[in-house]
C-alpha cells in the first residue's frame, strides 16, 4: 500500500509540472529574465537547446532556484544569491565572494577575430581580399552560428577558471584571457574549448583566424598540430592554407574540418583559380576534391560549378561523359548543350 502511494503521488507531480512546462511553452505568461531563463508561477525556468535545434522550457533538475532573489549575470550564468547556475545548473564548490565571468578581451570586433587578425603579415594570395567582400560572410554566419549554437562561456572565482560549469584544469585564474569563442590561454598553457593544447607555447601564442593559430613553434588547427614550420605557412583563401611541404583543405561549413591534400599536390606549384577550384602541377581540385583525368594546362572554369579541359565536360569534381564538349554552353541562365538542359540538380 506504501509504495502504491508513492507511486501515485509521483504520478501526479510529475502530470502537475508537465502540464505547466505545457502551458508555458504556449503562453506568454511569464517574466523572461534573459539568456534562457524565465520565473512562471514562482517557478525558475531554463530554455534548453535539443539535439536537432528546437527548444523545451524545464526545471532544472536537482536544483532549488530561489526565484525572489534570481539574477541573470549575462553568458548563460545566473544565481539567486545563495549558488551560481550555468543553462540551469547548479555549478559546484564555486567561491561565491569572488566569482565573475570573463569577457572576451579584443582590439577589433569578434567577427573579424573569427575570420582573420590583421596584425599578420602572412603573404596573401589576391583571393583573399574577394573572399572577405564576397564570400567570407556566408561562411562565417554558417561556421560562426554552429560554434556559437555549441560553445560555452567563461567565468572564474580566485580558485578556479570554468569552461561553461566544467572547471579547466590547471588554469590560472589570474592570467586568464578569451583569444576568441574557440581559443584562450593564461601564463602557463593555452586552451581550445577549455582544454589544454599539447605543447603549445602560451607566450607566443594568437589566433590567425576561426580554427586557425600559431605560436613560435607550430600552426594549429584547433587543438592539433598541423605545421611545424609557421614562417613558410601561407594563407591562400579561406579554403586553402599551405606552406613549403604540404597544402591542407579547409572545409568550413557547419562542422569545420581540416585535410590534408593527397593526390601528390605540390606545394610548390599550387595556385588558387577562383573561390572553388585550385590546381598544381599535375591535378586540378574542386572544393578539395580531385577531378580525374583533367588536363591541369587546358582547365577552364565554366561557372554553376562546370569545367572542362580540352577535351571534357565536368560538373563539380565528376566527368560529364554524356555532355555534347562541342555545343556545352554555361550561362547565368543556363546550362546546355544540342541535347538538353542541365539544371542544378543535375549529377554525372
């Protein structure tokens, strides 16, 4: 009878709060008090982000909010003066005399530290200037969005330094600094996402740009080595990056990842064509990918990502064996040859 009890009285608590985070989610009856949080019937309330990006108000669990006495302090931190939250959890064994949260120290604004710090001398390719006007924010409002959607804020007490609610290890609260959303270091180490870089030299550590960064000894993509020759390094477009031995593929969209380039390209021959497509000695590449069997001295750039050689038709990175190479015709309009009409859609 006991545990029949129990259970009903669960029953009806749990139907109690999910009828009100029921109703919540449809009215605007409630006192927003920003960066996710609400009070609803002396209630504190935070809006978390689900897997495929919606939304759902919930209560905390394992939390006692104190809704007379809750501030919101700004970057998803929050306390009602007796503990300190982070997205609606309670954060640990935090010193709460001397806890503050840490801003992001820059001299120029967040989205050019994101795309490229200009205190570099790096040489670089007459691409680059057209991506900043004409292609750069495209990428950066996709790439920016997803690290902004995923990454967590900073606060410190006189102890410890936080990655979000995650304490960093080791990190020195007194020399701690934001080199941007992705990177920051303090005296002694240099970290990405709130954990430490492997061999990383804090002193002469700084960002290129998004991913991107150097210290005196190596470049990194991330937290991982990529170069250990930084003076060579070249900056070619923001898809391409080299330096004397190696070219690497940036693939910034949605989930940025770097790649080596394989298919024996020359660092020494290789050259940008235009935002897509590069070429070396012996290959031509689109977006990072081989195109087979064309003829790198003949290659020419048709538009709406068609290309042909001397000899061949090829959309994207693919032959177009079925294409007519004497009538093949690219304009803004269209594209087509005696046959037909290719539309966009359109895969070899």
């Amino acid at each position: 009878m006991k545990y029949f009890i129990l259970f009903v009285v669960s029953f009806v608590l749990l139907s109690c709060t999910g009828n009100k985070l029921r109703h919540l989610q449809n009215t605007n009856k409630h006192k927003q008090l920003g960066d996710g949080y609400t009070v609803y019937q002396n209630e504190i309330y935070y809006k978390r982000s689900k897997a495929n990006y919606s939304s759902e108000w919930y209560i905390p669990e394992k939390t006692e909010m104190h809704s007379e006495s809750f501030t919101n302090l700004d970057n998803r931190y929050a306390t009602d003066k007796i503990s300190i939250f982070y997205r609606g959890e309670t954060i640990p064994n935090v010193d709460f005399s001397s806890f503050s949260i840490i801003q992001l120290e820059s001299e120029f604004p967040f989205y050019e530290k994101y795309i490229l710090n200009p205190k570099f001398t790096y040489k670089l390719n007459q691409n680059i200037e057209k991506d900043i006007v004409t292609v750069s924010p495209s990428l950066m409002d996709l790439t920016i969005r997803n690290e902004i959607t995923h990454m967590e804020y900073y606060a410190k007490d006189k102890n410890k330094v936080y990655y979000g609610k995650d304490v960093i290890f080791n990190a020195d609260p007194n020399t701690f600094t934001i080199l941007s959303i992705l990177f920051s270091k303090d005296k002694s180490n240099v970290y990405f996402k709130g954990e430490s870089i492997s061999k990383s030299d804090s002193r002469s550590f700084d960002i290129i740009c998004g991913f991107l960064a150097k210290d005196d000894n190596f470049i990194y993509y991330g937290d991982h080595i990529i170069s250990k020759d930084p003076d060579s390094f070249e900056i070619l477009n923001f898809n391409y990056v080299k330096n004397n031995k190696f070219v690497w593929f940036i693939r910034n969209l949605i989930f940025p990842r770097i790649e080596l380039l394989q298919y024996g390209s020359s660092a020494k021959d290789f050259e940008i064509i235009d935002n897509r497509y590069a070429k070396d000695a012996n290959n031509v590449f689109f977006h990072g990918l081989k195109i087979e069997n064309a003829n790198v001295e003949h290659f020419q750039v048709l538009g709406q990502n068609w290309s042909k050689d001397d000899k061949n038709i090829f959309k994207v990175n693919r032959l177009c064996s079925e294409a007519d190479y004497e009538t093949f015709e690219v304009t803004d309009e269209y594209v087509k040859d005696k046959n037909r009409f290719y539309d966009k859609k359109y895969k070899p």
